[in-house]
C-alpha cells in the first residue's frame, strides 16, 4: 500500500498546475466577457477554443481515455488530473478535450464503435472538431430504471427509425454538437436488460428536434452546449448506425457509466478545493463583530469539516480507480457506487458553507460558488439518484446473509 | 392555550382559498406565458396587474398591515393568510399587494414617515399603484453588523446627500419602483447603534444608478423586479426625506424586521406545503422496479419528516406572532430569531426532497420547486446569516448564567 | 388561538415549581447515597416514599389522570407539569404518581377494568401504594407489528392459561410491582387486530417468573424497577382476570399509547430544559484558550439550536395535547405519531451536545446527562422504533393522493 | 499509488482472521458467563489470560510496537490488524497485548525511558505481565487545553512529589495495574508547552489511592479495568521516577497520542464492520409486515451509508499510518487530526443504526452495540474534543491565507 502518485502523475499534474495558473484561471473573466457580450445564448465562448489549442500544444489533450486513442493513462493516473480541472470547471476539462458527455461518448465508440463509425466520428470528437451528445433520460418516466425507457428503435430494411421524447440532453443545444448516442428499445419483449439498443443520429437528420434548453435551478449551461429537450420523430438512419448489436444498450451504458463517475466525483472534488479557498480567503478578509469572519468558530468548524470531506473522498475516489484499473468495472461496482453516492453530498456541502461565507455574494453571479452548486447537487440525481443506487449497494451487501437467513 | 384560528381568520382563509382556486392558480401557466413572450425582462407581466384588482375587489388587500391604514389584521391573524399565499409565491403576495419589500416599506412609512411622506408614498403603494425597494446590504462590507455599512447621508444645508454602493435591492429593476428607502450613516462618530439613518430616496433622483440585476442561484427574479446593484453617486434629496430623525435607522431597521420575519416565514411554510404536495403526487403517479415511487420506504422517510417538521415551524411562526401581538416585538425577540433560524433551514430540506422525487424535472424550469428552492435557500442569509442570530439568540440564553458565574 | 395556559395550570405549574425547589431537587443528592449504599439493587430507595408523601399532602398527585379517578386535568392541562417533573426524572414523576408504566396502567383499568379489577389494582395504584408492570414486547419478534406476538393466553373452563416470554418489562424487577398486565393472543385465526387480549397476572401467580433485569446502556434503572425479562410458563389466572373482552387488546394498547406517548414526550421536554441549563452553566464556568467556553462559536451554536428545537417540540406536543382534548386520539393520530418521531431525536441531540460541554464528566454517574440520554435514546424505539410510525404517517399523508393516481 | 497490503500485512491478517475464529469469537460467551460468575467487579476474567497465552504462542503479540522491543511492524502494517482486534473489543486487542493504555505508556517507555525504567516496567508490560494506567485528565479543568493541568510535580530534594486529582484514569482499577505514569506540572511559570512532566508512580506508593471506578454511560468496564478517579496526596517517588527530562511532558504526550488516535479510529472501523454484520444478519432474519426488516428501504439506505463510511475512513485511517511512517508523526498533524474528528463520529451512526435494528436488543446487555456504542461515543470527548481538533486543523488551514490578508 502506497499513497504516493506515481512518476508519471506527478509530471503530468506539474503541467497541468502550470496550465491553470498560465491558461485557465486568467482565462476566467474572459469568458464572462465573452458571454456577457455573446448574441447567440448556445455558442461556446471564443477563449473555450483559443484554451483548446494551447492546452493541445502542450500535450495536454484526451487525458481521460486509456488505450491507443488516448493519452493511455489509467484511471488511476487520469483522476488527480480530473481533480484539477475541477477547479476551474466552465472552462479546464473542455480545454483538455475532457468534457462531458463527449468523454463517455468517445469511450462507447472507442470500445463498441465499428471502423466506419470511429473513422466519422470518433476521429472528429478526439482532435475536439465537433461536440457530441448522449441521449438516455427521458421526462416521462423513471429513467433511473431502465426498463422504463419509452423511446423505440425499429428496425425498417435497411434503417431504423427511431421515435421519442428525451431532456436534459447535455450539449446538445450547442451548434457544433454534430451527433447523439440515442438509447432506446429495439426490442421490448426480451430480457429486461436486453431490450435496450444504441444509435448514432447526426444532428441534421430529419424528424430529430431540439426543442429548447432546459435549466438547472435558473442556469442554462449555455457555454457548453445546455441541456436540450429533444424530439425525434420517426427519425430514419443507416442500419449501420447502431453501435454493436441490438440488445447491447444496457451494457454499453453500464460500461460508459463506470469512467463517468469516476470523472464526475473527481472534478467535483476539485470544486471543493476551490470552494473551500475561496471561503477561507473571504472569511480571512472580511470582519464583523470586532475580528476576521474566519475567526468564528462556526466558519472554523466548516473549515475543518471541509477538509476532512475533502480528504475522504478524494481516497474514496483514487481507491475507486485503482479498482477499476486493477480489477474491472465489475470488480469495482460498490466503490463506484460509493463515490457516486458520497462525493456530490459532501462536496454540496462545502459548496453550501462557502456560500454562506460569501453571504449575498455567494448566490450571485459573481462568484463561481452557486453555478458550481447547482452543478453538483444535480448529480446527485443525474445517471439514477442517490436512492436507487443504495438501494442497489445494499442489497448486494445483504446478498452474502440471505442464504444464511435461508432467504 | 388553544390552537384554533379565530372566526375571522377563519373567514378571511376561506375567501382566499376560494381566490386561489379560482384566480391564482389558474394564472400560473399564464405567467410562464406572459414572460416567455416578454420582451423586456424586467417588468411585471400583466397578469399580475389583472390579479391585484381582482383582489381587490373582493376584499384581499393589504392583510399585512395592521392599524387604519391596512386591512387591520394582528399578525396571528395575518400569519395563516400570508402561508397560502405562499403556495403560489410568485403570484399571490404580489395580488394581495403583500408583497416584500413593499411591505416593511409601508410599515416603515406607517410608522414613522410624515404625514406628507405618508401622502406622496405610501398611499401610492397601499393602493398598489407604484413598487419601492429598500437599499441597505453592500457589497463590501459584512452587512450583518449593521456597524459595517458604508454608505454616507451627509447634511449639506437643506438637502442630504448620499454616496454609496448597495446590491440586491430586491424590486429596484422594476421600472414601477419608484421610490428607494436607503439606510446609511449620518454620523458615523456617534454610538454604533445611532450613526445609520434612513431617507427616502425617488429613482429618478440625478446620481442613483440602476447598475444592473443580480442573480439567485442563476434565477434573475425579473418578473418581480430583480435584485439590483444600486449606486449612489452624491445623490440630492430634500431634507424632509428624512424617515424620523438622525440616527433613527438602526431602530427602524429592527422595527421592520420583526414582521417582515414572520412573513417571509409563513410564505415559506405554505411554499413547504406546496412542495410535500408535489412530492406525494409525484412519487403516486411515477413507477419504479414494479412499484410507486411513493411506496419507497426512503420516500416515505421524506414524507413523514416532511410532514413533521411543517407542523413544527408553522407552531413556532404561529406562537411568534402571537408574541409580538401580545408582548411587542421586543418581547418576541428569541422566537423571531428562532424562525428566522429555523424556517429557512427546514423548508429547503423539504424542498430538497421534493426536487429530488422530480429527478431531472425537479432542476428544471417545469416546476416550481428549483426556484422556490432558491429563493428559500437565500433566506439563510439574507438580512444576516443564521450564524449571527444564533449567536446573539445564544448570548441572551448565557445572559441569565453570567451573573451566576461572576462574570 | 392563544399561546397562554389556562389559569388552573398556571396554578398548578407555581406549585409544582414550589415543590420541585423545595423537596425535589434537595432530594437527589440523597437518592444518590440511598442508591450507592443500598443493598438491593432493584429496591426502590426510601426517599421515593418520602415524595410522594409530601406531594399528596399538598394535592400534588395522580395529575395524568382525567376524570373521576384521578386530578381530573386535560392532556393540555397535564402537559406543561409532566414537563416539569421532566426535569428531575428519576424522582418527580414518581414523587407524584405520575411515573410510567404506572400510569398507562391505570388509565387502562380507569377505562376498561371491571369494578372489581378496580377496587382490586386500581384503588392501591391511585394510593402509590404497589406498582405495577405492563408486558407486552418479545424478544423474539418484531413487536413493532402487532401481529407477531407470540405470547399465548388460551382459556381452559375458568381459567386462562398464559404462556411466553417477555421482556424490557419496565418495572418489574421492583419488588412492590403487585400486577401484571399481560398482552397475548388469545385467538391466532382472528382478524389481525383481534387476535390480542389483555389480562391481568398477579407477580406471584404460580409460572410467572422474573428472570433477569435487562439494560439500557449499561444502567439497569433499578431505583424505578429497572426492565425486566418475565417468563411466563402455564400461568393460570380466573376469567375474570381479562380486561374488557376477548380481542379487545390491541385496541385498548391503542388507547393507553396516545396519553403515554405525550407524557414521554413533554417529560423528554423537561430533561432538554435540564440538560440546556446545564450546558449554560457549565460552559460559562469552565474556561479553555484563553475564554470562558461558553464564548467559543460552536457551543454557541449548540445554545441557540437547543433553545429552538426545545421551543419547537414544546409546541408540537401542546398542539397535540390540545387535539386529543378536543378531537379526541383519533383525531390526533398524525400528530401523535409526529411527536413520537421527533421529540426523543430532538431532545437526544441536545443531551448529546450537553454531554460533549461536559467532557469526560458528561458520560460519567456524576451529572444526570448521560443516563437522561441513554432513557431518551431508547424512547426511538420503544413502543415501536420510528422508522414504524413514519411509514405510517407518511402512508396516511400520501392516502388523499391515492385515488387522484387511480390506485 | 496501490491500495493492496503488502505480503507481511497480508500474511498476518490471514493469521490473525484465523485466530479470531478459532480462539476469541468462541471466547465470547465464556467472557459474559465469567463476569456473570466473578466475585470481584474490577478483575480480568481468567479467559483474558488463556488467551493472551495463546495469542502469544502464535506470535500474536505486541503488534502494535514498532522497533526492536515490538513485532516491528509499520503503522500502515499494523493498522488492518488492530481493524481485526476491534471485532472483538473486549477480549482481541488485550488478548494480543495490544490493548489501551499500556500500547501507549509503552510507546513512551520505548521511546523515553531510561534503561532502568524500561528494564522494570517495559519489560514486563510487552511480556503482559502486568497492566499500567496513564493519569492525564482532571476533573476541575477543561484537560483538552494543556495549560490547564492542575496536578504539581514538585521536587524536593531526591524525590519528587505529586499532588493533584486525576479522572478516568483507564485501567487503574485492575488490581494487576502495577504502574501509572502521570502528568503534572513542575514548572507553572515556564513556556506553556515547557510547563508538564511526566513521572512514574508505582500502585503502592504511600499517598496514592484509587478511589472509585468512573463509568461511561452505564458501563463500569470493570473487566479491562474500569476507569478510576486517583488521588495523589503528597506522593513522593525518587527523583529518577521522571520520564526524560522536567518539561518534556507535553512533547511526550503528543509522541503518544498520534499513534494512540491511529489505534482506536482503526479499532472502531473494525467494531463498524461488526456492527453492519449484525445489521446485515438481524434485518434479514426478522420479520414485519410481511417481509424481512431488510427489505426496508430505510434499512437499506442505513445498510449503504454504513458501508460508504466505512470505506472513507479505513482509506482516511490508511493514509495517516502512512504518512505517519514516511513523513512522521508531525507531517501527518492534519490527518491524525482528521481522523480523530471523523472515525469515532462515522462509526457511531453505524452503530446507532444498527441499534435501532436490533429494536430493545439493541440497548440491551444481549448484544455489543450499545456497549461498543458507549465505547466510541467516548472517543469523541476523549483526548479533547472533536472541537477543538476542528479548531486547531482549521487555524492551520487558514495559515496559508493569513499573509495573503495582511493578518
């Protein structure tokens, strides 16, 4: 057992710190120029793509992907990375090509995609060309169990044709998103878990809508690409836009999910580092009451809470993606769980305490410290809320005493 | 002790319920209308002009002030009116003329303006004809130890003049805002709770700038006038726009703050109440893994505690205005403190749960619920953060232990 | 509505005040030295006697019990004196005949015993003169579930034949406990809530044997008769022993449950006002870095929580006292239940917090904190653990809902 | 980075899981039924020793010493071994020599002592012939602020003699205690941090008496000891009794305490692990309406956490050891602080849940949990409280930012 990053990390980790403090953090009031200047809500920003290039100058460019198309790094070695990028969220993990969704995106054609497929897709998304989106969640149903999925894939000759009704599609409100991963049903009378199959749809296809940004509490997320409502009706594709086989969407979407919490947890952990500075730096300058704020012992107790959560869940998070690298997303499916359970709390929490630090400010937009909040206390609902996956951790803990109970 | 309302509170209740059955429930969708096809962002919609003179009429106006001038209710008997009015927060506090900051403002004028103060403003707004605001946080200063606050009113002959910074001036980007009560300091060598004075200040008075809105967690409030960044710059008013006398704002300030506590409170025990109905219907209506969501067991932890904790706070708010009635708000002080710290808290959690119960919808603009979360999550710290009130609400339960302890 | 008590209770509380100054608190030192030089550990201490003595003589007495047989009070009457006594739990509500499971007891044999089941316990329990015990939980089972009791009370001619094990048999180790109330199955093939039965056992009835003292915490509670494991092995008792009717006992143990719980609850109420004194005396009398540690931010915080959630709970409890005296136990059902949840979690955070200001002393035999708390913990889940009556609440919150979602 | 135990570790726990199963799960009973059967409260039951022989014939023995007078193992390689010991807490770490206080007096011993005093009392002690007892807290004073101290270490002449009162003093009430080690003042008008002394005093030295075994909660823990109040009346003990030097006591103490705290936190992690087991198997094996009590979603959701936690703080715990062994004691402040802030709390909810599984079972003497509960409850006020650890890791957090501001 060893606690220290390896050589390679620690080289990686030194780049990229000097990236933030020469690139990043400057870059930061010049993107809320930019956007406060924009006339289309939905366009990224300029500096996102000026950031796009120097970050790829300097080799600092598909971190998150293992294998030949990426930068090869396990997770292990790609997570204290993720954290950093956290710390400045609207802008790092775009300018390193690390962003959600085209990550897991990359990973599915990475891994599933045919030759074709990852030639006309794959390709444009690893050199950061075009932006892609991940259509699953749909605002009819449960979503977080997926047998409930209401979109269908039908196969006609040589197309499917695809009709549905999915939100809360990340990105997709952005011009450059070129394509979407659709999930749903080719097949509702298989297994449970066989029923799910999915599709590559171009944006330009016809039948396929983007209907209008949803918002997460009042923010639209419009400088990476919002979160669409999207209609497709009776949309007609190539047979040979499916991604594997018919049936495989369910497996396909287990193995997209494990990596993507892995990156979620991660920056979320660097937001709380950020969150947490940014607290102790407020409360140190400001007085009340005769003395710093920091002085408090209430601000005090929040501090010392902060970092001790911080700590947890960093180690939580790293554990995780040992796991993952050593034996499997399979092997790692309780820690996964655990991170996705734990992490966007505790870092809620952090995000809440320094809010109150900052007091009016800390709603406003002139501190990162609410937009980040909303960010996080969304994931604790996004890809199944918490609740569902305890419920899925314990009952894999109780397994073990169920035949001893002779149940 | 008996916990039964009086018969007129019982009258009142049921005329209002009846309006909101018949006029401001039905104008919600409406709202969502008018502003989506507004093209300036920061008037009122007109729906809200149509709902005030049905209100009107029928009797629901100004229920929040007592004395000849308003409906001449006690706050026991305001208090369960204000709760329903909560349940549609957008709509109802503004159709009853109820709504905050023109209520403290009326109160202020009330209380301690002038008859020709009285005259020129507040027959205006009990009439609801013209909004007001009331500039008193800064941005640069810990606003909770009123001892920090920046802004100057200076005496230069007959006029005052005002220089200063203040933001989210709630109301102030409504262009029917037409008048400003500014607090600031008049003599900043006297005692500290004699230096602040508060002067009535019109927008249209050269020098006072409208800077721009501020945010919520991403929610701008345009529809009731935002929350403003305001500057001061060597602003000229009469000096018989002076409230009271020279030193008299921190002692108006308290006065104000008493109700309008209490009406913040019940408002957000009746959007609790809205939100608990929301989640019971969601969870009713939505399956997951074979069953209603509302049959979980950690779902139906929500419901409970949910139902517990509004039964508790709407006591406690209850008692508190019975407290001020009987006792003064002097006299209520540990309770006014007590839901200012405890309301907030409590019905955020609630609404936490409910959103949580939404899945994707509950961030979303779909419901009520991110935004009403929003707003209640403010509370926490708008008019001095909890932690300053527990703190002197904790000294005064010391007090009576100092003396024992010899010191 | 009216915060204020009646005169008679104002009465009341003055004397009991009186009594708790003038003979109560005097009196626990010297329960301390009877206890540590008492040679039975399950024999109530002398000075118990000597209380209740002095409180009958001056009509301090029987308080819980309406009607006829007891001081003739309202649950709203009786609720501000049970708190009182809450204060010195382990002498008051003895001191006053007041003490559970007494009191359930007889408000059982006030309601359903026969005329000669009251001459014959229920005359000598309103005297103090034995003590009595009510056997209802089983190790075996969840008791929470009504219909898993397992005792069994089967008639054989004039006799009914009791067979089982029970046990936390509150009281029973004393040996001045004379009788027995034993709940059983009577017929297993009955509807589910008629299946149970009540019977009275005399403690020297041939078959009945008190085994063993079980602990709550490692205090065995032997100064009130500590909680006892009770076989009963062929325990025959005469017909007449049965209380009302065949079937009768799960609505008669509904019956006893509403006026026990509030009296926990308002008594739990006392022991938070106890423990918060003690955290303002303690902590202003100690000091630590330099300050009295009542100074320090977080025990502040402690202060202030504790004032509010005491105000809160009171309240909460009051209400429902007053809707039991108004509407009846039925009517009150939900906030019965709301009590039952949140008193003893309320109260067990602030004994916890009283607990940590006291430092070592805090867990120790020489302040009552940590005693009082293992008490309140173990109301979380005697008389069924919550998480049974939040399940239960929230089913009844969510019932109006069920037919909207056609269900 | 690698999260796997090393080859030694791992062989020692395969070791040590062995002999849990076949020595000390079966000693359990046997425990309960000796201190059932002992004549005097404050002895070790005789199974103690049967399996302190074992354990040592095994090479079991004194693993948490490092160095030569230990089993020379690493922090990080003893720590998944002391998780094991707290599996059975009241026999595994005594069992194996590892039990509090005598790990800690002979780290010091070890470290401090002279050749004289490490062949008389240390030797002994890593044999387990003897137990020994450390004197730091008194009752009059907040302990947790050194400077605090009461007791006087006074030299005169070739002695040195001690005066002053000390509390729960753990062990001491063992007739095998042969040796205490006590803190004191011998210079109260040095630095702070060069006021104390530590000093050896043997049992029997004139002057010192054990006076009265404190308890924890109801727990006298009379069968490791108990926890006695001492008094020291003019006790005189050769001068060459001193630890190191006059004002080497508070460096002592902190030498100690770091692996002190790394012991109990990895101790609770392993009662946690006991403790979901219990959890796990109860729930699955009772029954309520209609289906296991694990089948709750609110189990459950208790079952998830408790394995979440549990995973954040083994990690937390592994790390410290860790940077204990590589950058020492004082590089590792932060994270010993954490721990000892964040173990004893974590481990305590999953013990209160699994409490409230077991219904009255839960508070009683049939199973561990409350008395493991009461044991770790403690850990939070002892060595001081988590308060004031939070304080002093905050103010080193905000050290950083100190300059920035001009502080």
């Amino acid at each position: 057992m060893d606690f220290a990053f390896d050589a390679k990390t620690e080289e990686l980790r030194g780049r990229l710190l000097d990236f933030m403090d020469s690139h990043v953090h400057p870059a930061e009031p010049v993107l809320e120029e930019q956007l406060a200047a924009a006339s289309d809500p939905w366009s990224p920003p300029p500096i996102v793509e000026d950031l796009k290039k120097a970050a790829r100058e300097r080799g600092l460019w598909n971190f998150f992907l293992p294998g030949e198309h990426g930068a090869g790094l396990t997770n292990l070695q790609y997570a204290p990375l993720a954290e950093i990028t956290g710390r400045s969220i609207r802008l790092a993990p775009a300018a390193l090509n690390c962003a959600a969704p085209d990550t897991g995106n990359m990973e599915v054609l990475a891994m599933f995609g045919s030759d074709e497929q990852k030639k006309r897709w794959l390709e444009p998304l690893l050199a950061g060309e075009i932006r892609s989106a991940f259509a699953m969640t749909e605002p009819e149903v449960a979503s977080s169990d997926a047998r409930n999925i209401g979109t269908s894939i039908r196969r006609d000759g040589d197309e499917y044709v695809i009709t549905g009704r999915k939100w809360y599609i990340t990105g997709a409100m952005n011009p450059n998103c070129a394509i979407f991963i659709v999930m749903g049903k080719t097949d509702p009378d298989a297994a449970p878990h066989q029923q799910q199959s999915m599709i590559l749809v171009p944006r330009d296809t016809p039948g396929l809508t983007v209907k209008r940004g949803m918002s997460v509490f009042g923010y639209t997320d419009g400088d990476h690409g919002g979160h669409a409502e999207v209609l497709f009706d009776d949309v007609r594709v190539p047979a040979e836009n499916l991604i594997a086989a018919e049936g495989a969407g369910f497996a396909i979407a287990q193995a997209r999910l494990g990596p993507g919490r892995i990156h979620h947890c991660m920056r979320a952990i660097g937001m709380a580092e950020r969150a947490l500075e940014m607290m102790c730096r407020r409360t140190m300058s400001r007085e009340a009451f005769g003395k710093p704020i920091a002085e408090q012992g209430v601000v005090q107790d929040w501090i010392a809470e902060s970092r001790v959560r911080i700590e947890q869940q960093r180690l939580l998070v790293l554990k995780t993606a040992w796991l993952m690298d050593t034996v499997g997303n399979q092997g790692a499916h309780t820690e996964i769980q655990a991170i996705k359970i734990s992490t966007p709390s505790a870092v809620e929490w952090i995000l809440d305490k320094a809010i109150q630090a900052h007091g009016a400010g800390g709603v406003s937009q002139d501190f990162a410290l609410a937009e980040m909040w909303a960010g996080v206390r969304t994931l604790r609902l996004a890809d199944g809320p918490d609740e569902v996956h305890k419920r899925s951790l314990a009952r894999r803990e109780l397994k073990k005493y169920r035949t001893e109970a002779g149940r």
